[in-house]
C-alpha cells in the first residue's frame, strides 16, 4: 500500500475546525476520575460520526472504537479523565467554559490529555477517507481512572478485555516529540505508634510525631544522595508528599503517625528495592516504623471495582526498535525533518502496557507536559493536525517495516 504523505497532511489540515469543536465539547464535560460517563458517551459519538468500524465500552467504562480487521493489532491510547480544575481564582477564563484564538485551545483536559483524544478519532477519519486500511485492526482507546491510578485501565483492558495489541502509542502530552519511556512510581506509606498521655505531662507518653522527625531527615537525605541513576531516565526520587496524625484530642500526645511517600524509579529500581531502602533506615528501625504499599480500591462510574497495588513499573524502548522508527520515519516524511526523541517527566498508562507486560509502548501527544494540572491549561490547534496526520500513517509504516 501507497501512502500519500501530502494528502494525509492535507485531509489533518481540513479536519483541523471538526477537531477543535471535539476537544472543546469534551472540555465542557467535566471528567475527573471515576467521573467520566458523559465525556465517554460523546466519544462515541463522535467515532460512530466519522466512521469507526465497532465502537464497544467496556464494563470499567472505557471506550474502544475499531478501524479495519487485519491481523496486526495496533492500539492508541488516551485517558480521558482529568484532574480538578483546583483554586478557581488562578484561572483567567472557566476551566470548563474553555477558550479558542487562532493559535490555541483552553480549558481543563486540552492537554492532558482529551487533544490526543481528538486527533486519533479523526486520525481514524483519515485512514477511511484515504483507504490507509491494510492488514491491521487499529483499536482508538479512550481509558478512565488514570489521573487516579495510571495504568490499571490498562491492566483491565489486556486481562478482563483480552487486548493484547503488538505495540501500543499513548497520546499524552509530548509536544509533539517521540518519546520512548519515562521513570516509574510508587506510593509507599510509613508508619509508626506511640502512646498517649495527657498533653500537661508528655513525659507519660511517647510522641509518634516526635518519632516520625528521624524519618522524614533521613527520606530527605536518601533523595538526595542515596538514589539511583540512568543516563536516560535520570535519578531516583523519593519525596514526603503527605503527614497524618491520630490523637484523642489536641491536648494528648499522639499515638499515631504516618506519611505518604511518592517514590519515582528509574531504571534498576523497583518496588522490592525501594521498601527495603527505607525498612533499612536507621530512624525506621529504631521507631519500628511500618513500611508498606498503598493499595489502589475505588470503584470506575460503572460501578466496576478492580483492585490493585500502587507500583507503577519503569519502562523504556530502544531506540533502534521497529516502533520508534516506524514514527520517526513518519514524522520525516510528513513533515520534512527529524523529530525529537525524548521521555516524560510524569507518569502514563505506559506503566502497565510496557512496564508490567512489555507491550512496547511509545509517545507522541499534542500540547506540553507543563501544562498538565495546571491552572489556565491549553494546547496548540496545530498540535492537533500534526498528530492526527502521523498517527494515519503509523499502522501502515510499521506493517512495511515489519517486512522488510
């Protein structure tokens, strides 16, 4: 099969006002996690408008929409809850309301990440419009839960769905560069008791808060100097993202104290290592301190509760592998340059489909990492058009690729 880079290029231009009409109604649709029912019904949609061969949702929720039949099974990813729109009072304009001038798009989720909802949908347009079917089934996946729990969409999607795809593109935020793996995460708390007294003689009792100092130096202490490092993904963090307390009142000594930590991990670390590095504290010892795993239990807005642990492995992909180049040669022929190979600060459903079941996954999203979670959010009208335009072309160019 022929592919007509100029007239993919040409039909992502035409499509560029449909694509900023479906990016500002899915705006005006607040979706957070666990929330996203009503953005997910005008997905469909939109799918159903533009041509999808099957549009199915999945008993969490999420939404699969089908192009074509072919054996090579190849899936794009974008999740399609947002965070909340957080102190009203540092946005310029409604979060939901949006906005649009020539250059942008505003409101809560334009970036992160409903612009690479948009641009797969007509993506999947263009591969009608153009006859870029071959033998691939192109599965468009709109995931929930993320901003929750980054990956457990996916954990469903290839265990309960039975999707296993051979390689998976996610739409997040790339600023339209390639990126090809990012560090991994976890959510630990720590833990530790104490006794208490009344607050007019502390000496009766024994103070889990003053138990706790010790530990919160010496976290600090390990991110600053006792973490890994990778040339690629960078170094290991840990940071103390929350502090609880339990106390019969505020005139006793507290019994009880816990922290969260948010524990990112690059390549050589893992959820193992990392417990063992704080059990192996010494202030962690001395307060027999707990260290443990959150676990992740909240039912998606079908109702649908699927448990799982807050580890959320680290992954990266070659360079040289099929998939890289495959949109590497695509950027280049679309656009008459080489991109830029590059890897997310943050954390995607890359964690499931390549950390915990090396399904290769890679990037390529509209709109720039900076602007997820933050107040006055918005994402480039073009960004759209290059993204829809490049993701017409992989299926094609990874099925060459994959002959030669």
């Amino acid at each position: 099969m022929k592919i007509s880079f100029e007239e993919v290029l040409k039909k992502a231009q035409s499509y560029k006002a449909d694509m900023t009409k479906f990016l500002r109604d899915m705006i005006k649709i607040p979706s957070e996690s666990c929330d996203e029912e009503k953005v997910v019904l005008r997905i469909k949609e939109e799918m159903e408008k533009v041509g999808f061969d099957k549009v199915v949702i999945d008993p969490m929720g999420n939404i699969l929409g089908y192009i074509g039949h072919g054996k090579h099974v190849i899936a794009f990813d974008a999740h399609i809850d947002t965070v909340g729109i957080g102190e009203i009072k540092n946005w310029n304009f409604d979060p939901y309301e949006g906005y649009e001038d020539d250059v942008h798009i505003g409101g809560r989720g334009a970036s992160d990440q409903e612009g690479g909802m948009a641009s797969m949908v007509y993506a999947g347009k263009i591969i009608k419009d153009l006859g870029l079917e071959d033998d691939y089934t192109l599965v468009i996946t709109g995931t929930v839960q993320e901003e929750d729990c980054d990956g457990l969409c996916w954990q469903y999607i290839i265990n309960e769905d039975k999707l296993k795809p051979e390689f998976v593109v996610s739409t997040e935020p790339t600023s339209c560069r390639i990126y090809r793996g990012h560090r991994g995460r976890m959510e630990i708390m720590v833990s530790v008791r104490g006794i208490s007294c009344h607050g007019s003689a502390p000496e009766r009792g024994d103070n889990a808060i003053y138990k706790m100092a010790p530990i919160i130096q010496q976290i600090e202490q390990l991110n600053k100097e006792g973490l890994a490092y990778d040339p690629f993904l960078g170094k290991g963090t840990v940071t103390i993202s929350e502090i609880f307390h339990k106390s019969p009142s505020r005139c006793a000594v507290a019994d009880g104290c816990w922290i969260s930590l948010d524990r990112r991990l690059t390549v050589g670390e893992n959820d193992k290592t990392s417990i063992a590095e704080i059990e192996n504290l010494p202030a962690v010892k001395a307060a027999k301190a707990e260290v443990k795993m959150y676990q992740y239990e909240r039912p998606s807005y079908t109702g649908l509760l699927y448990p799982t642990e807050c580890y959320f492995p680290t992954w990266v992909i070659p360079e040289d592998s099929i998939y890289v180049q495959s949109l590497k040669q695509g950027y280049q022929k679309l656009f008459g340059k080489d991109p830029i190979i590059d890897k997310w600060t943050f954390s995607t459903n890359g964690v499931s489909i390549m950390g915990r079941y090396g399904i290769p996954c890679l990037g390529f999203g509209p709109g720039d990492e900076k602007e997820a979670h933050a107040p006055n959010e918005k994402t480039r009208k073009e960004d759209l058009v290059i993204c829809a335009a490049l993701y017409a072309v992989i299926p094609g160019l990874y099925l060459e690729n994959l002959k030669k």
